[in-house]
C-alpha cells in the first residue's frame, strides 16, 4: 500500500472489511533524533480514520515511537522523547474509516 521513507524500508500493507481496517507497518529503521517525525505516505481517501488513530511500542527499555495514521490520510512515524536507536519494527493500527 504505502512504501516509504528513508531507503524505502517503512511499508504500510492493510486489510479493510467494512469501514474496519487493520494497517501492519513495518519500519526498519527509524528516526534517531528525540521528537523527530516523519510522514511515510498517504492513505486513499476510503482507508482514512475520522480521527487521528495512534500505536505505541517501547523502544530501547525506554524510549517510545508511535505511528499515527491522520484523518487527511497521512501516516507518519513519531519518536516520543528521547534519543532513539536506529533499530526498527513492526505494528499494526486499527480503527473505523470515516
């Protein structure tokens, strides 16, 4: 669905059934700088969220990311404070299409 960022390596693949969508992004390196973001793509219109839809997964022992899908359709990666590896990962977001 979406292939973006530095080098290509941050992919968005989804599934929709109804107004339900299930996006799995895989992210394989990331942001090193604390509050850094990122926008990987954008969604088409169907597959985007009334409201902005978020995942967090930790990172490091400490320090947190979280990806955010925004009702214009833009998914963009966030670091959350904190200086972050370069290492990255996976997640899923769901929520109901607007």
């Amino acid at each position: 669905m979406i292939n973006g960022g530095p080098g290509g390596n941050k992919v968005v693949t989804g599934v929709k059934w109804g107004r339900f969508v299930q996006l799995n992004v895989s992210i394989g390196s990331k942001l090193t700088s604390s509050w850094a973001k990122e926008t990987i793509g954008t969604l088409p219109v169907g597959w985007r969220p009334a409201a902005p839809a978020r995942s967090s997964y930790g990172r490091d022992g400490k320090n947190q990311m979280q990806v955010v899908v925004y009702a214009d359709g833009k998914v963009a990666v966030e670091n959350q404070g904190g200086s972050q590896t370069e290492q990255g990962g996976s997640l899923t977001v769901c929520y109901f299409a607007a």
